[in-house]
C-alpha cells in the first residue's frame, strides 16, 4: 500500500458530536441543504454566510452541542482554505503573471490558430485531460481557468461551451485514472492490479468525457448561456511591453507543476521505500503547493523578465492577483466547513450502516455506496476511502479484472452530482460567474453524466471480462 493510502484508511475516525438516529440525521441534512440554497437564492445572501449558518442549522437539528458543531465548522474551514485556498492564491498569481506578461495571450492565440469553431470544445477537453492527469482537481482549475475564460472572451464562444469540456477533462481524470489519490487508495484497499486499472479506466474515461464533455456542453450552453465574467478574465497584456515570452517558454512554465506532479506518482509507484532519499525528494518537489509555488517563482524570470518587469512590476502583478480571490477563499472555506460538520455528525457513517443490509451485485453496490457518500459529505476521497473500505472484503475472492472494475465502480460513484456541500461546486460557481441554480444546471448535471455514464460502463464491462 502506498503511504496515502495507509495514512487515509489507518487513521482513527473520532467518534460523532451527536448521538442522532438516522431519521433524525438524515432529517438534519435536508433542513441543512434547504436552509443553504433558501438563503442563497431567495434571500440573496452572500455564500459564506449561508454555508455558516447552514452548518449551525444541520448541528441544532441534528442535537450536537454547539461547541463541537462550532469546532468541526472552524475545522474544516481552516483545513480546506490551507490546502485548497493556498493553492487558489498561488494559482491567481500565475494566472495574472501570465496575463500581465503577455504569456496566456500566446496560448489562447496559438489554441485560437489552431483549433476554432467545432474544434475549440475537443481541443478543450483534450488539454484538461492531459494537464489534469497528475493533478488534484483543485490545482488543475486554477491552471486552466483563465484559458478557458479568454478563450471563450476572444474566440466569441459560449463560456459554457469552453468550460464544461475542460471541467469534464479534469474531473474525469480526478475520479477515474491514477496515479490520482482517490482511485490509488482504492486500488490499495481492494488490492486490485495497477496496470489493469489503468487500462479499465482509460477505456471507460474516453466515451465518458466525450459525453459529458463536448456532448453535453451544447445542452449546458442552451441552458446556462452567459458570457466569461469581466472580473475574472485576464485582460490583454498593454502594448508598452518590451516583448512577450515565447509560447514554448510559457508552456513550459504551466506544465511546470504537471510535470512535477506526474514524477512524484511515478516514484511512488515504482519505489515504494519510505526510507528512499529520491522517494522522499520527490514527495517534496511533488506535493501541489510545492510544484506550484515553483511554477510561480520560476515564471518570475520565464515570463516577467522576457516582458521587461522590475521587481515592483512583479510585487504588483502578486497584489493584483491576489485582490480578486478573497470571496472565493471564504466561500471555499466554508464549503469546507459544511463538509466537516456533515462528517464529525456521523452522516458518513450513517450511510455505512445502512448500506450493509443491501442485496445486490457488488460492482453497483460500490458504486451505490459512492454515490450516498459523495451526497452526504460532498466529498469524492471520502466517498472513495469509505465505499472502498466497506467493499473490500468483497474483493477478495474476485479475478483481477473484475477488482480492477470495483475500483473504477468506486470512483465514478464519488463524483455524483456535486452541490453545495462541496467546495468545487463553490469554485466553479465563483469562477464562471454563475448562480447556484446555474451552476447546478451545468457542473452538478456534468458531475452526474460523467458518474452515470462512467459507472454503465463499468457494469458492462464486469458483465463482459
């Protein structure tokens, strides 16, 4: 087992801050859920502020002691604006680097050049594919998203058109193909075959992100038809420039944290040594706040030194990309917070219990219990380590390609219809501008399509192997 894997699944799980029943747990999460989009959609309050007072309406229904509701809350925030916030800061900074030095206008007009009209959505899917292959969901939106914004500014595209190829691409990839965490801790779990998983999903991630990419954007752009939002779409770098870097130059500094990423699991997977000094270089120089952080400081002098920036051009491209992310940090943050407070309630747990009594083959089963997980907590890796746990027994005596399947079964269930209780259901909706009624009628479907189209496939194929 790989270290993550042992670190996820070892781990003591604290006991719950509630003693409720199921009904009275499962009652606490609708009133909760409610609570959030009734504040966010008829009284226009502001996100942050709705998720917080959310999770105090799921703690009182629930009948956990405000303190502890109040702990969990502070918790998870802190937990996912150090992780998931640090890395969105990091990435605001590279993306107005890019656009300040002139960097993303070389890519977005070379993708223009290359790829217009019908192509542009395929071209999309197939760069999130690719750069989000080693990457956390998360680390590959910040890359991606002020392309997608001035593609679809310059080109004159639906933003929906753009966005839902690139989001499919990344999320696709996060759910389905390792060397991401969520599939490896599955593969550990049910000590299913690597090379065998990989094959499985690559077969099943094609026609899924081709349905819920592509396919399924021409829907999403008839439904949700609005422009990139001016806030967050890099502006054209000015004309006093002295030059612009070269595309390969900036390519190379994007793909910087890719490749870093991508090392660190190959290592992993090959050197399987705690005590290895490359292995433990690597996890370093790996990790995503490491591998963008020297994205970051290598295109100080990849892109702001070709574009002539002094050391206070370079401060105030840093403050300028900092200045707009800070509703998207608390929003975050407090999805984050929701996140914890429905775990440390025991929801989690609830839908453990009572998916043990259900009768039925085990590859839907896993994908079932996925799906539950995902809903109740909003998050994949949890619905991953806990589905994969609750299986596991179940693969013991399965063939390699039937437990390579289970693990595929287990990630498509995890990604099922995103909403409010996940924090990238709040990084779309802040990103792209849109209203939690349309970012429901866009990622939450695409979340769907990919986690029912994907986890078809994977019945077919248990059914065929």
């Amino acid at each position: 087992m790989t270290r993550l894997s042992v670190e996820l699944l070892a781990a003591d799980t604290p006991p719950p801050i509630t003693s409720a029943g199921h009904a009275q747990l499962g009652i606490a999460v609708l009133i909760a859920f409610a609570v959030i989009v009734l504040l966010i959609t008829k009284f226009k309050l502001h996100a942050f502020l709705a998720l917080t007072v959310g999770s105090l309406a799921l703690a009182a229904v629930a009948g956990a002691p405000l303190d502890k509701a109040i702990t969990s809350f502070s918790t998870g925030l802190g937990t996912t604006v150090a992780s998931v916030g640090v890395l969105i800061a990091l990435g605001a900074i590279m993306g107005r680097l890019l656009a300040d030095s002139g960097g993303a206008d070389r890519i977005v007009d070379t993708i223009l050049a290359k790829a217009g009209g019908r192509a542009m959505p395929w071209a999309m899917v197939l760069i999130a594919s690719v750069v989000g292959l080693p990457l956390f969901f998360e680390v590959g939106i910040v890359l991606l998203i002020p392309v997608v914004l001035m593609v679809a500014k310059r080109g004159n595209y639906s933003l929906m058109r753009i966005g839902i190829p690139a989001l499919a691409g990344l999320s696709v990839m996060h759910g389905l193909i390792p060397p991401h965490p969520g599939p490896l801790v599955a593969i550990d779990a049910l000590h299913a075959n690597l090379g065998v998983t990989l094959a499985f999903g690559l077969l099943v991630a094609v026609p899924t992100v081709i349905v819920a990419g592509p396919l399924f954007s021409r829907v999403a752009a008839r439904w949700v038809d609005v422009p990139a939002p001016d806030r967050m779409v890099p502006q054209r770098a000015s004309d006093d420039l002295e030059r612009r870097p070269s595309f390969g130059a900036t390519l190379a500094t994007v793909l910087l944290p890719v490749a870093l990423m991508l090392l660190k699991a190959l290592v992993d997977i090959v050197v399987d040594d705690t005590t290895d000094t490359t292995q433990r270089v690597f996890d370093v120089i790996g990790t995503p706040l490491i591998a963008l952080l020297a994205a970051v400081l290598v295109g100080f002098f990849t892109l702001g030194r070709p574009a002539g920036f002094s050391r206070e051009r370079l401060q105030e491209t840093v403050d300028k990309g900092l200045m707009p992310i800070a509703g998207i940090l608390l929003i975050v943050g407090a999805g984050g917070g929701f996140k914890q407070t429905l775990i440390d309630s025991g929801v989690g747990q609830m839908i453990l219990d009572v998916s043990k009594s259900w009768s039925i083959p085990a590859v839907l089963l896993a994908w079932l219990i996925a799906v539950a997980i995902r809903l109740a907590t909003g998050s994949a890796t949890v619905a991953t380590v806990s589905a994969a746990g609750l299986v596991a027994p179940l693969a013991a005596d399965m063939s390699t390609a039937h437990a390579a399947l289970l693990v595929l079964a287990i990630g498509a269930g995890s990604l099922f219809f995103s909403h409010v209780n996940d924090a990238g259901f709040w990084l779309v909706k802040e990103y792209f501008g849109l209203s939690v009624g349309q970012t429901i009628k866009t990622w939450s479907v695409m979340e769907t399509i990919i986690s029912v189209v994907a986890g078809g496939l994977v019945m077919l194929l248990s059914l065929i192997v």
